[in-house]
C-alpha cells in the first residue's frame, strides 16, 4: 500500500504531496491538467529511468518519495540479505535525479541501488497502462498470465521444468563440445592445452600475491620505514632522555619512598612490568630495523613475479585462487575432450535421459495449463459479461511450434523447447455471435483488449491467487485502462476496479465519471496558471467537492443543478 506521495520539480510540478487510504483512489482532472506526470513519478518509484529532461526548468534536481507499506514479508528478507534492517512495517524511498546526471535512490533515508530498487518494486506497486493491454496481443505475456493464474499450484512443475531444461541444456552443450567438429575440435584442445602450459610454467600459488604486494611496499618505503624504526627506538630506549631511562630513574624514586609509603614498593613493581614490556617492543623494533634495509635485487624479483601474475590475471581471472580455479575448467574440459568411446557413449546416455526427464516435465506443464486455460475462461468470461460482453466467448489454447533439429520430441516431431516449457499459449476470442473466433492480437479492438485486460487482472487476482509471489498485494496504479469504454460498460469497470481494490490498494486516473463515482477517496490535479509559473495541485475531494467535480465531468465546462443531481446519483450508487 502506498501511503505518501511526495513529488517536487517533476516536469511543471513544484511540489506535491499526497496521503493515498486503502481501496480504491481516482484521479481525475481536465485534459493536460498533470494526471499522466503523477503516474510518471510513481514509475519512478518503481524503478523507471529517468533523465534530466524530466527537471521543472530553473530547477537543479527534481526528488520523488514514497512512504510504502508493503504486504507480506518477501520484501523485508529481500532488503535484509541486502545489508538493510527496516525499522517497521513501512519502508520510505525516495529517488533524486540531477542536470549533472547523478541519479540516486535511497531506501529509509539510506543510499541503496537502482538495481535492488527494480527487485523490490514488485512488493511495492505495479502500473498498468494503456500500453500494457497492447502487451496481450504478446503470446509470451499470454503464458505469463495463464501461469499466474495458477497462483501456488505452478510453482513447483514451473520450477522442474526451467531446473530439467538447464540441466539438458548443460549436457547437451558437453556433448556437442565432445563430438562436435573435428577439426574445432583438435584447435579447442591445443588451445586449452596452451593455457595449461602457461598457467603451470607460472607454478602460481593461491593468495601469493597478496603478500608478494606487502612486500613490495615495504622496499619500496624502506627508507621511510626505517627512519621511523630508528626514531621511535631512539625514544624509547637510546636517548639519554628515553622512556626506559625515564622509567629507570622513577623506580629508584619509588624505592626511597617504600620505607615510608608501602604502596610504592608495589608501583615500583608495575614499572618493573611496564619495563619489560618496552623491552620487548624495543626487542621487535630492532630485529625489524636490521630487515628494514633497501634491497633492490628482492624488489625487481617482486616486481617481476608480480608482472607474471597479472599477466595471467588479464587473461585467466583477477586473481590467483581464480587463475587456479580457471586451471581446474581446463583440466575438466580436456578430460572430456580427449575421452574415450566408452566416455562418449556415457554421455550420450546422459542426453538421452535428460531428454526424457524434461519431456515428462514439459508434458505434466502442458496438462495442468489445459486445466488452468479452462478456469481461467470461465472466470474471464464470468468478468466479461458485466463489461457489456456477456456473449463473447473466450478461450486458451495451446500449440506447439516446430523446431529441426531439436532434441525435443513430441510424435516423432521436433519442437521449439525453453525453461518456460513446450507451449505457446494463444488467446482466442469471439467478441460477438457471428464473428469468427480469432487470437486476440488480430480480432480484439482497443475497448475490447482494455476491458478483456481488466477482466484478466480481476481473473487472475480472485482469491487465493494474488498478483504477486508474496502474501497480499501491492499497490496496483491504473493509468485510463477505461479508454474506449462508456456508459454501462464504464459503470460496470467502476465497480470492478472497486472490487478489486476491497483488500488492497488501487489508484486510477480516469475521465469518466462513471468509474470516478466507485472512489473511496477522490483526488482532483488541476494546472493553476500564475503570473510566471504553471503549477500543478493534486488535492483531496470533499463530499460536496467530490458532486462538484463528478459534475464537471458529467457536463463540461458549465455545471448545471442536472448534472450536480446526475453526479449525486452516481455517488450514492457507488457507494451502494
């Protein structure tokens, strides 16, 4: 749920800020009063890319903050195992773009990533625009929306199939390195045999080189160092006037005084300690001055030892221990190369396995989304019928496409195969008796792909399947999703989107005053012109401003006692 919405030098916008409840929230305003540039800056929240283009002119930096308070608990491990403890069940972020470029995202006031941003986006909101219900005209995005549409029941077939196809992958590509052509073969060996020979000729040692580096500082500061050795010995122990000759005079001090003061025979004791001690550091500041000398035949062996490192470093990994690590891929990789026929008919059992046990697992993928194509059509169609849709027909369908030379067999024919499975999920519909059944992306109009994309959301996020992998729902942003649609069919959208927003969070700019009367809360933007500047409001509607606004929607530009009653009417039913 977002609960704060703060945006400042956003485009025209000065400074906004928002307080946003549960349920559902509509924005509404004129034509170019500003609407789109709030769902900008939630895009930003989300992770969108932001340029300087973006900056209110005569303005440095433009700053947008959300106080989140996301559902479930995936979010808060996902920000610990980052290094970031939250306070509480709410979580601030806030993103700072500059005309110098800078671009910076600080989570709870703490200086975080964009990437780790774009990861805990899906916990915090998803916006959906027009543009997205052109994504359903996508057969990739189809499979995505039957998937989902499982909810917890595909988690665990999804991830056997995508765990099975690495695995056949990962073989598959062993194979072909094996028995692939000959003479790439025999280059491939002399190569790797090459990197062998140099790596072993270097005789490397793992970590060597951080010590080799120590080393090298030490001689190359060897005057320095033993400057610093001679003088800090010179005052503690050579001097006429150094810390041992200090200590000395004071012991003696102290015994004078014992035959009066017992309790100095016992300071005079833990000078004695203290003594000793010095004469210890003294004992190590010497054996380390005598090695402190200028040795410039050891520091050219170092600088020569070290120039063989990271010459294999360039080319073999940025370390020792990575150098050595590549060394063993080499070994393993010539095994393999220069394996016997008994070798190769191992491996070539390996493929044929790993052929079958991804094909069960495709076939069990491809059962259970006939089963869930089923529930999911019933459900849309159920949605559809009150979008003023009621005899279209909708379905899924899946289909296999052809692939030579594919391993994956299905009927003795080779078929295009992914971590996704073997199916290529198509959408059909039928939007009026009469028509011919179609996939969507050719026979769906605009109105129609908004309220079949609507009524897939509502679909897919009925209960017990939420949108997300996480417990709840976050905050769901609909940008005009109502393009195309009027009258009942907006009415009807309006009370969906209500419905949808019952244990959550959704915020809707709309046109239509239909869909804008099921609000719970009402917020209007509006552009006010001054004498230098244009600025943007958002503000929250009363109840009386709420008929006012409705009203306007309802008539134009001037507001009749009719369309103030219309607008009290669409309330009071939206309420209901």
């Amino acid at each position: 749920m977002l609960r704060e919405l703060t945006i400042r030098n956003l485009a025209i916008i000065d400074e906004v800020s928002v307080e946003f409840d549960r349920g559902l929230n509509v924005l509404t305003g004129e034509t170019g009063a500003g609407k789109s540039i709030v769902v900008d800056a939630l895009g930003l929240l989300g992770g969108a890319r932001a340029t300087a283009d973006s900056i209110r002119s005569g303005t440095e930096t433009l700053t947008v903050t959300g106080r989140f308070q996301p559902p479930g608990g995936a979010w808060r491990a996902l920000l610990e195992n980052a290094g970031f403890v939250p306070e509480d069940d709410e979580l601030v972020v806030r993103r700072e773009i500059s005309r110098s470029g800078r671009n910076r995202v600080y989570l709870d006031d703490q200086p975080a990533t964009l990437r780790l941003l774009l990861a805990l986006a899906p916990f915090l909101l998803r916006i959906h625009t027009q543009r997205e219900e052109l994504g359903l005209v996508s057969n990739e995005l189809q499979r995505e929306w039957l998937d989902r549409s499982a909810g917890g029941r595909g988690e665990k077939v999804l991830a056997q199939v995508a765990q099975r196809f690495d695995q056949l992958e990962a073989v598959i590509a062993q194979w072909e390195r094996l028995t692939g052509n000959e003479r790439l073969r025999l280059e491939r060996i002399d190569l790797l045999q090459f990197q062998m020979g140099e790596i072993n000729a270097a005789r490397v040692n793992d970590g060597e080189e951080d010590e080799l580096r120590r080393d090298r500082d030490l001689l190359r500061n060897a005057e320095v160092i033993a400057g610093a050795l001679g003088t800090s010995m010179d005052l503690l122990y050579d001097d006429d006037e150094s810390a041992a000759d200090r200590l000395g005079r004071s012991r003696r001090a102290l015994e004078e005084l014992s035959a009066w003061m017992p309790e100095a025979e016992s300071w005079a004791e833990r000078l004695d300690e203290i003594r000793a001690s010095l004469e210890d550091v003294v004992a190590g500041l010497r054996s380390r001055l005598s090695a402190a000398e200028s040795d410039p035949a050891r520091l050219n062996d170092i600088e020569d030892r070290l120039a063989t490192l990271e010459r294999l470093f360039r080319k073999y990994g940025a370390s020792s221990h990575e150098v050595l690590t590549h060394r063993a891929r080499i070994e393993d990789e010539l095994r393999e190369l220069t394996g016997d026929e008994a070798d190769r008919a191992q491996l070539e059992a390996r493929v044929e396995k790993s052929v079958v046990d991804y094909q069960q697992a495709a076939l069990e993928l491809s059962r259970r989304r006939q089963a869930w194509g089923v529930e999911l059509a019933k459900e849309v169609h159920s949605e559809l019928r009150e979008l003023a849709m009621g005899k279209a027909e909708f379905s899924v369908r899946l289909e296999r496409r052809k692939r030579e030379g594919a391993r994956v067999k299905f009927e003795g024919t080779a078929v295009e195969h992914s971590a996704e499975g073997v199916d290529r999920v198509v959408f059909h519909l039928r939007a009026n008796p009469g028509e011919a059944a179609g996939p969507v992306a050719k026979v769906a109009s605009g109105g129609e792909l908004a309220r079949l994309y609507l009524a897939l959301q509502l679909a897919v996020n009925s209960a017990g399947r939420r949108d997300i992998v996480d417990a709840g729902s976050p905050a769901l942003v609909f940008d005009e999703v109502d393009a195309g649609i009027g009258g009942a069919e907006a009415a009807a959208l309006g009370r969906k989107l209500q419905r949808l927003a019952t244990d959550g969070q959704i915020l809707a700019v709309t046109h239509l005053p239909q869909v804008a009367s099921f609000a719970g809360e009402h917020f209007r933007v509006s552009k006010q012109a001054g004498p230098d500047r244009t600025r943007i409001a958002v503000e929250r509607l009363s109840a009386a401003e709420r008929v006012e606004e409705i009203a306007r929607m309802l008539a134009g530009e001037e507001v009749t006692e009719l369309s103030r009653s219309h607008a009290e009417e669409l309330i009071a039913a939206g309420g209901r």
